[in-house]
C-alpha cells in the first residue's frame, strides 16, 4: 500500500515534494523505494536499511535523495556518482543508490560516469531522464531530441542526443536498463536487479517533463506524455517477440547488458592483501 | 631512551607520513606537479595500512570522492598544485557548507593557469582564503621545512575534526620538493583528534544540532543507522533545506564564528629574534629559509632584525602581529607572488609603520642576499 | 659550515639520485643536509641538476648560492654551471668533456666516470653511483657504513653488490694524492 510505503521509507515531515504536478519523478522515487523495501524484506536478501546510502547530484531529480529515509547526501551538481565512489570505495559493504538526472549525470557529470562504469564500482545508479534542464527552467540537455526546442534552443535543438544506457554500457557498465516512469513495475524490477548486481549498474528511467519539456514541445498533458511511453516502450518480453519491423522507433523497456566483471572494491581488498604481503 | 635518529624525507612523502599518523586512509586525486610525489606515496602506503587509494577521473571527482569517504567517517586527504586547486574549489565550499573534515594540500606552483608547473611559488595564499565562492570559513597551514610538514599536516587534520571544516594544506614546490634529515615523533608523542560524533537517541532528527557555547555539531557516520541527510542548500539543523532567512543567516554566520571566535586555539606563528629588533621580516612556508638566513646574516651585520612567520595563514594572526607593532620601526612583507600576505598586513600595519615587500613571480627563489638588500635599502 | 655541491648532467643520468644519496649518506653520518632539484618537463634528456647542502649547523636557505663542488656529466651543464663556482671549488666532470675556458685546470677532477660504469662495473646506468663513489674518496666525506646506508635506501633489493662494485670502481678513479689535495672537512 502506498501510504504505508511512504510512511516507512520516505521523510513525511518533508513532504509534498517539490515537483510540478505531472511530473514523472515521484514515480520513479516510489520505485526506487519499493525496490529497497522488497530487498530489505525479502529474508534470502536481507538488505540492512542502515546501510543504505542515498546520494544525489543537483536538479530535480536529485531532490528525490532528501526525500528519501535513508542516509542521504544531496551532492553539487554532476558530482553524485564520484561522491558515491569515496562513499563506496571506503565502506564497500555500504549499499550506495545515486539519484541524478539526464543533465547531472551525462552532462556536467558526464566523465564521473563513464568512468565509475569503467572502474565497475559497486552502485546503482538511476537517471530521473526528463530530456530537459528542469531546475532551471527548461533547458537543453544531452537527452533532448535533435531538432526539439528548449529555452537555449529556441530555434530547435541541432545537438545529438545520448542514450545513456548504451553510453554507460560502452563505458564498461556491468549492468545496464532502461525503465520508464510508466512502466513502474517493470523498472521497479530493474532496479532492484541493479541493487543485487555487485558492480556498477545504470537504470535510465525516461520521466516525464510536462511543464517545460513537454509544453516547449506540444507533447501535450502529462498523461499524453505517459501515453507516449506506453505505446513506444515495450518490456523485453514483448519487445523481444516482434519483428525487427515492428522495433522500428520502439525503445526497450529492459536489461541491455548484464555481464560479470571483477568489482572494484573487492579488487581492491585483494590488493590490500597483496600490499600487506609484500611489506 | 636512545636518541632518535633522523631519516632523510622529501617534503610531499613526510606530508604523506604525517598524515597517516594522523589516521589518514583516504586518499583520492589526480596526478600534477609538483604534488604528484603525495599520491604515489600514497598509492604505496595507504594499502599497507589497510587504507584507501584511487586515481579519480579528474580534480573534481578526487575532491567529491573526498568528501565521500570522510561522511563514512574515514579521515580523508587529497592533494594538488596550480590548475588543479582551481578545480577543487567547488567541493571545498560543499565541505565547508556541509562542514565534512577533510585535508586538502596545495603544493603551490608558479604563475596562473600552467604557468611554470616545476618552479616555486606561493601565489595561492588568497585563492586558499577566497578560492569558492560566497563567504565561508577557512583555516589554512603552511609549513617550512620538512620536519614541520610531517608535524603540521597531523595539527590540519586535528584542527579539521575538531572544527569540521576542510583544511587548506598550503605548501610550496621549495619545501615539497626538498629534502631533508626528519625526526619522527613516536605515535604515543602525537596527539590525534576524533572526529565529533554524536550519540544521542535521536540525533538524526538533528544532526546540524550544536548546544548553547558550542559551534560544531557532531554526527555519526553514514551506515550506522542515523539516517540523517545532508545538503549543499542552506540548512537547518535537521541537515534539510531551509527557505527561511533567518534560518540561514544563522547557519552562514555560525560557520564563520566557529573558526573566528576559536583563534587562539587556531592562529600559530613563529617569532625568531623579534624581541629587541626593529624590522621584521614577514613571511610564510618555504620563504623563510631565505628570511632565517638574511636575518642571520643582518644580525651579524648589526642590523636588529626578527622574523615574523605566520604558521596559521588562514586566518591570518593579525592579532599576534599588532602585538609585535610597538617595538618595530618597519616591516618587511617576503614572498613568492605579486603581494598577497601584504595585504594583510597592511590591514593591520601600515597605518602605524612603514611596510616594505620584497615579491618575486619568475619561478626563481628570493634568496637571503635579495632580502638584505631590501633590509639595507630601508633602514637607509 | 655550509657546504654546498651541485649535481648536473642530462635527465636520466641519476644526477638527481646522486644528491639524494650523498645526502642520505649525510644523514646517516649525523651531518644536516638539504636536497633539492630543479628539471624541466623531459624524464629523459634536457639539462637537470641537483643540489646538496651539508653543514653541522641547521641549514636555513635551502638553495645552493655559489657552489664548492660541482659534478657534471655533460658538456652543456659544465659549460652553464662552471661560470657559477665558489672560488677555488672542486670540479668533477666525466674525462669526455673539455674543460670550458676560466676554469683552472688545477680544480677539475677529469674521470672516466662513463666509461668505467659501462665497460667496468658492466652497467651505464651505474655511472652516478660511480661518480658517488669518486665524490666520496676526493672530498673525503663518509666513511664505508654511512656511504652504503645511503645508497642502500635507493636501489633495488638485490643489486647491491653490483652497486658497491661501482662505489668502489669510482673510489679507485681518485689517487690518494688527489684526495689529500681536495678533501673537505666540514
């Protein structure tokens, strides 16, 4: 039941949240919390709730962190993930969630990214991904669509846009998804596949930006914009069974990569041991 | 007990053994001269000691991940010259703000930008003061030799958990790259501080909490169950953000009383040969080995000439300087950039006596003769 | 007394290495001594020189000013560093160099420091050791247990014999009688 959700996981007193109306963020919060509360309560899993650290960047998604009861650290802007390194790498039995957002993390954040993917450090990563600077009122990011507009991109936007998932995988990320603020069972699901990954693992989540995105550019009322990532991502299941036809400008809703790579801090354990050896 | 002998120890490595005597295990940064020789000593001996070393992506990243570390309540360091120090600014202010202990050390090299990257220089003493943005407390250290590099490093770390706030490290590439015989104190010789944590039932509701007569609230760690939160906004003492004026100005005005009203506890200086002179020569970090010599040899000369040697450079120990004033004729401002201490202490002198500066910016090294020179020009 | 030596020689010589050791040395024969070094961007190449400072007072400038021993390895560095000389201080260059105009013949110590490294000791890359070693017999400086100590702490664990075979091959370049004429008591 939601209520009871909030009331174990999220800050009351700190609520409503800051969001527009329609805004596709709190979706994704409450997935991000049902995903905590299923591990914390699943007896095979066992997460420790205090063991749990938040930590977000700057921008409407990153808000989510102060949200959110847990230990929790609202960072500077696109320093999430590299704060969530020195969090990881000096207590690797911490369970570290980042909260950031499309601008955050592939823009201003954009190197800390790939190379905490290259490192295969162990965190989960979710991108509240708006296609907008909301904060600040409606400016491009690297996930607006080429030819969209946007405050800076009155004319249309000429830049190309990132798939920050396949930016992540290319990175070297262990785990890569891609969820939706629609499909919140689906990315629930994913994201606490990410959680039990023990290396880095990325879960973009498409939100929904009715009052700047959305209104620059005519994709009319939040449930329209919701509509939209109904009918154009599909889970794997489905997405898997269609002809390639049938893929043609659908998205999927769904693990892209998942592979075993050594993780960074438990590397480093080994080379404690290696170093303590030698001496 | 037998004496201890010295061990030959270059400035950067004897800030590196410091610091692990001070119960550093954190090291995050980015390799650039002339600090580099602190993150390979680092990457050396920080495993040894069961602590953390990485190699970050870049400036910014080693200072977040800084930070990081320090809220899991590991002691943590970074370090870096020039152009990186730029960089590092913008998560100085968040650890002064979200007041997260850590040590940042600045090997300082010559001119802006990439300047002169192996010579010497000490051009960073303001961007130390005012290097982020907005009004926020800072305490730096600069030391003169090797042997204080390892002593002094420990009293940054101290002076950063016990007041929660970064501590600059201000070094020069004179005493980084020297070496010299160091005496290393025994670790029951040292004294260590712990970081503030609070233990109250209930602190997490108030973790920015600070009772009546402190100014430093303590918190526990991160992943020991607090579940508390903290923002680089303007807080109030719950660690969540505030739109309330009032409520801010408190918390901005607190951060600079906490080191502005603690400046005995803070400020050291050096005094040498001050109590019967009539000039002073004022300087800081690798400059006074120069300035120790020239006033030597002016004594020698029968000039009566002390040193004045701010250890504490930030805040600047403008009250320890007042009180030298009476007894000066004039003072003589010495060091390595265009004249950034002078302007302190011309704040605090200049409307009495007469003060001289003696500042060079080539990347060459202001020797003794150079300050007698000056000495002699203003006695005449 | 302060006692000022300056190393020079071309980036990869180990003439930084040379003032490290002659000052580790120092430290272990109870001596203050300040090391330092100015180079420039190459790690191979390029004019580099170091400076070590001895004296049995504490050391306030760190810098060398006018230098009472000189090693150089390379013309360029003789030629730019000869013209900066304490009067009557000892100079040691490798046999292969030409001694520059205004510097007394009499202060230079010419030896084959390369080519006893290569062809004696067997390894170029001994030659600084080997001008340690030669520094040490002229000026008279450490005796064997201070030297080794401080050679010990800046080579590789098992190449020590190798490295006293070239403080010794260096020691053997220096008569005695050129040692009772430029020893140096501090």
């Amino acid at each position: 039941m939601p209520s009871e959700l909030i009331h174990k996981f999220m800050r009351i007193d700190h609520l409503p949240h800051i969001w527009c109306a329609g805004c596709g963020n709190g979706i994704i919060m409450r997935d991000v919390a049902v995903a905590l509360e299923e591990l914390i309560d699943d007896p095979e899993v066992n997460l420790n709730r205090g063991k749990v650290v938040v930590v977000s960047g700057i921008g409407c998604s990153s808000r989510a962190a102060g949200y959110m009861d847990f230990d929790s650290i609202h960072t500077t802007h696109g320093r999430a993930i590299a704060f969530a390194t020195g969090i990881k790498l000096a207590h690797p039995e911490l369970e570290v969630i980042v909260l950031t957002g499309d601008g955050d993390c592939s823009a201003i954040g954009g190197n800390h990214l790939i190379h905490a993917a290259r490192r295969n450090i162990g965190m989960t990563v979710v991108t509240f991904n708006n296609d907008i600077y909301g904060m600040t009122g409606g400016q491009y990011s690297p996930t607006t669509p080429t030819g969209d507009r946007a405050t800076t991109a009155p004319y249309g936007n000429i830049d190309r846009p990132f798939d920050i998932a396949q930016l992540a995988a290319g990175a070297g990320a262990s785990f890569t998804a891609r969820g939706s603020a629609y499909h919140a069972r689906e990315t629930t699901e994913l994201i606490k596949q990410g959680i039990l990954h023990k290396g880095f693992s990325l879960i973009d989540v498409y939100s929904v930006c009715p009052t700047y995105y959305g209104r620059k550019n005519h994709k009319g009322s939040a449930p329209e914009m919701l509509q939209w990532q109904k009918e154009n991502m599909i889970p794997a299941a489905r997405y898997y069974a269609m002809s390639e036809e049938q893929k043609r400008g659908k998205l999927l809703i769904g693990t892209l990569t998942h592979t075993e790579f050594p993780e960074y801090t438990q590397e480093y354990a080994k080379l404690i041991e290696r170093a303590q050896a030698k001496k | 007990m037998p004496e201890k002998k010295a061990v030959l120890m270059q400035g950067n490595e004897a800030c590196v053994e410091g610091a692990i005597a001070a119960g550093m295990r954190f090291y995050a940064g980015y390799p650039i001269t002339p600090s580099t020789e602190i993150a390979e000593q680092c990457a050396v001996r920080l495993p040894q000691v069961g602590g953390k070393f990485i190699q970050m992506e870049d400036e910014l990243g080693s200072m977040a991940a800084v930070l990081g570390a320090s809220v899991t309540g590991v002691k943590a360091m970074t370090a870096t010259s020039g152009p990186g120090f730029s960089l590092k600014q913008e998560n100085i202010g968040y650890g002064c703000l979200a007041e997260i202990p850590c040590v940042v050390v600045d090997v300082q090299r010559t001119g802006p930008s990439t300047g002169l990257p192996t010579s010497p220089a000490q051009g960073d003493y303001m961007q130390a003061r005012w290097g982020t943005h907005g009004d926020h407390p800072v305490i730096a250290l600069s030391p003169s030799s090797v042997q204080e590099t390892y002593t002094l490093i420990i009293r940054a770390f101290n002076l950063s958990e016990k007041y929660r706030t970064p501590v600059i490290f201000l070094m020069d590439e004179i005493v980084g790259h020297m070496r010299e015989g160091v005496v290393l104190p025994s670790p029951a010789e040292l004294i260590i501080n712990k970081r503030h944590i609070s233990y109250r039932d209930g602190a997490n509701k108030q973790c920015y909490f600070v009772p009546e007569g402190a100014y430093v609230p303590a918190m526990k760690p991160f992943g020991q169950g607090e579940r508390y939160n903290i923002t680089g906004l303007a807080h109030d003492v719950s660690g969540f953000p505030t739109g309330s004026n009032a409520v801010a100005g408190d918390l901005f005005t607190r951060l600079m009383e906490k080191i502005d009203h603690n400046l005995d506890d803070i400020v050291r200086v050096e005094e040498f040969m001050l109590d019967d002179a009539d000039t002073a020569v004022v300087c800081f970090g690798g400059t006074a080995r120069a300035a120790m010599s020239a006033v030597l040899e002016a004594r020698a000369a029968g000039m009566k000439v002390g040193m004045f040697r701010p250890i504490t450079v930030w805040p600047f120990p403008a009250a320890q300087l007042r009180a030298r004033l009476a007894g000066l004729k004039r003072v003589l401002m010495v060091e390595h950039n265009y004249g950034q201490m002078l302007l302190e202490v011309q704040r605090v002198a200049a409307e009495k006596l007469p003060v001289g500066f003696l500042g060079r910016i080539d990347g060459t090294v202001i020797s003794p003769a150079d300050i007698l020179k000056k000495l002699r020009e203003m006695e005449a | 007394m302060r006692y000022e030596m300056r190393f020079s020689g071309s980036g990869g010589q180990g003439v930084i290495l040379a003032s490290v050791i002659v000052a580790e040395a120092a430290v272990a024969a109870g001596l203050q001594t300040v090391q330092s070094q100015a180079y420039g961007p190459e790690a191979r190449g390029g004019m580099c020189r170091a400076e070590t400072i001895l004296s049995r007072e504490r050391i306030w400038y760190s810098k060398v000013v006018r230098p009472s021993f000189l090693l150089a390895l390379t013309q360029q560095a003789l030629d730019k560093y000869a013209r900066e000389l304490e009067e009557g201080a000892v100079v040691m260059i490798d046999s292969g160099l030409t001694i520059p105009e205004g510097l007394d013949e009499d202060q230079v110590l010419s030896l084959p420091i390369l080519a006893t490294a290569r062809d004696e000791v067997g390894k170029l890359m001994t030659a600084n050791i080997v001008a340690v070693g030669a520094v040490n017999k002229a000026l008279g400086l450490f005796d064997e247990e201070a030297l080794h100590e401080g050679v010990r702490r800046h080579i590789p664990v098992g190449t020590e014999e190798l490295n006293w075979k070239a403080l010794e091959a260096g020691a053997r370049l220096v008569s005695d009688a050129q040692a009772a004429k430029f020893r140096r008591t501090l």
